[in-house]
C-alpha cells in the first residue's frame, strides 16, 4: 500500500458541503461524477498527497443513504492505494480477510474494492488502483493522521498490520500505536478515550498557512475552537467530522 489514497465523508449534498471544503478550508476539486452502482454522487478534493471523497447518496436504499439515515453526516471509509488491485486482493483472500467485493469494480478512485468492516475492526476499508495518472495538485492543507477507536488497540492494530503490512511509529508508551501510511499515519487510541466510537473518529490536517486560514475561517463565520497553532472544528461546520488543524507537524 503507497499511501492513504482518500478519505471518504457521507454528506447530505455536495452542493452544501463544499462551501466548507472547497470554499473556506480551500480543497481544490479534482473531479466529481455520479456512481450507480454504489448510489452516490461523489466527489474527490486534493489535500495534499491524499484526497477527501464526499459521498452524496442518490437515495435511501443504498448503503450510504442507509448511513446517511442512521449516523448523519461524518467520516465513512478509507481508501489505501495500491499498485495491483488483483494481485492485493489475492492475498487478502489467501489470509482469509472478510471482502464486500471479491474482485475490482469502476469507482472514482480508479478499479476499486472495498473489505468488509469486520476485517478491520469497524473501519470500512477500499483498496484502489487508480486508471489514469494523478498529477499532484497543491492544497492549503495536508492529512496528518487519521484517528481510529479501538475496542482493543492491540487488535486493530494487528488487523491493519497483518492484512498491510504499515510498519509502526514508535510512540513513547501508553495505550495509542501509530501506523505510518505513505507520508500519513494511524493513530489508534482505546474507544473509552473517544466516546466509546469504534471505527474512525477524527482527522488531523497540517495548514501550509495557518493564518491565512483562519483568516478564512473568520470570513465564513466557521464555528470552531482555537488554540496556539491548532483549530479544531465544531461537526455541524465540517459535516460531521471531527477536524483538527495544526500549523506544524
Ligand atoms: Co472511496
């Protein structure tokens, strides 16, 4: 796995939610297209070597408009990107690891499969191979780390490690692994320190300006709380997300 392809966020529409993401946090938008067969109207923003994919259900019935209906707005699924498809899903199935999809399909990320949520804990993982080349695009903002709650961290990290191989960044003790993915990273923490959530729970990203940003912020009226160098976002604001900025690493 090369890095953390994207992130994918459930939103009621895209046309709300990009007056945040494109508009205040300034995401450029690299494409946007609607995907019958998974029921949604996606959309995919540069942030820095990663992207966000917002995911708009086209209705009810299908499993996003279901997560839609139960758990609002918010984090969905993340995507590692890797060179083969086939050939990682062949080994994911050698290692007996529970697939939705047991081979490639079209997505907006390129051939596509997503695993089952059980092979990692609670967290809904695609893997993708994309199509055609990805120029980078710069963007004010870059992924850090991604935050996953864990009943057992010692079990999903183990689940991450034994089916991806991410090496771990050594942390100095307590109860927290971190994986590193590409230029991203993993951090797992025990549910009980995030409200008892299982799955993903919060993204960290790095500003490449932080004042201009919260300039930005200030002009969009964006409710959040700020510290020295870190801004952290209120749900309503982000769509559900738990959204944290820094200035540095
Ligand atoms: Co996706």
């Amino acid at each position: 796995m090369r890095r953390i392809h994207h992130v994918g966020i459930v939103v009621t529409r895209l046309a709300e939610a990009y007056p945040f993401y494109r508009e205040t946090l300034g995401l450029p938008l690299l494409k946007e297209a609607v995907i019958p067969d998974q029921g949604v109207r996606a959309a995919l923003l540069a942030c820095g070597d990663t992207e966000i994919e917002l995911l708009e259900p086209l209705g009810a019935v299908s499993s996003v408009g279901r997560f839609l209906a139960k758990r609002g707005e918010g984090l969905h699924h993340l995507c590692f990107e890797t060179p083969d498809i086939d050939a990682a899903l062949g080994r994911l199935k050698e290692k007996h690891a529970e697939l939705i999809d047991q081979a490639p399909r079209a997505g907006l990320a390129g051939r596509i499969a997503f695993l089952h949520p059980k092979a990692c804990c609670g967290v809904l993982v695609e893997l993708a191979t994309p199509t055609e080349t990805e120029h980078a695009v710069s963007a004010p903002v870059r992924l850090k780390r991604l935050v996953i709650g864990a009943r057992d961290v010692k079990e999903t990290t183990e689940a991450f490690q034994s089916l991806f191989g991410f090496p771990k960044v050594a942390m100095n003790g307590g109860p927290r692994t971190m994986l590193a993915v590409g230029r991203g990273a993993l951090l797992i923490v025990p549910s009980e320190e995030v409200g008892g959530t299982e799955g993903m729970v919060a993204l960290s990203l790095v500003a490449e300006d932080f004042a201009a940003l919260m300039a930005a912020f200030d002009r969009a009226g964006a409710r959040c709380l700020r510290g020295a160098g870190e801004v952290t976002l209120e749900r309503p604001a982000s769509h559900g997300v738990h959204l944290h900025i820094s200035r540095y690493e």
